[in-house]
C-alpha cells in the first residue's frame, strides 16, 4: 500500500503525534521522566550491555503501549461519544496494557538496579 505523502511528511506526522502525547498526556510525560531517570541510573552505575537492551526495550515497550492507548482512547470517544459497555471494554484493556508493562517495567529496574545500589 503506498502512500501519497513523502516520506519526510510521515515524519513530520510521526512526530506531530510525539509532540501531541508529550504536551496533552501527563502518563506519557511521567514515563518518559522515569525512562530517563532509569537511563541516567544505568549510565551512573555502568549497567552492562545485555541490561541496557532489557532497559531500552522496556521503556521502548512502556512508550509505545502509552502511544496506543491514547490512539485507542482518542478513536473509542469518536466513534462512541456515549458510555458503551464495548467502548469502556477498549479502553479498560489497552490501559491495562500499558500497566503491565508498567509493572514490568518494575521488576525489570529492580532486577537490573537493586543489586548494584546494595553491593
């Protein structure tokens, strides 16, 4: 499937959608703020290169899941204004998406990070 927009305007809508979670979506804010305070943890205590790829691709995993929520939720109120049980159903499920990834995310940062702060 082509598409008729170059590729430097599907870019530019990428990112107008990055520019959209970071200044409308507290969540989206506050996991970028502990992504980066769990990178600058991995850069201090000199994670190794296997734990970097678990921390990226956590992080990774928690942003986009944020990311698709919010385009779940934002497509869900369009197209159901009122309350629906389906519509509730969507949007309950790919938030609990982004909370096990969330937790997750957890047991990932102590797996990597408790260890080293305690030796």
């Amino acid at each position: 499937m082509e598409s008729e927009h170059s590729i430097l305007k599907s870019f530019k809508f990428a990112f107008d959608g990055l520019e959209t979670a970071v200044t409308k979506g507290r969540n989206f804010r506050i996991q970028i703020i502990l992504g980066a305070v769990s990178i600058i943890l991995g850069i201090i205590l000199k994670i190794s290169s296997f734990e970097w790829l678990g921390l990226i691709l956590i992080i990774a995993t928690v942003l986009i899941l944020e990311l698709v929520n919010t385009a779940i939720e934002a497509i869900v109120d369009i197209v159901s204004p009122q309350i629906q049980e389906k519509a509730k159903v969507a949007k309950d499920v790919s938030a609990a998406a982004v909370l096990v990834a969330s937790i997750s995310s957890i047991f990932i940062g102590i797996v990597i990070f408790v260890p080293r702060i305690f030796h």
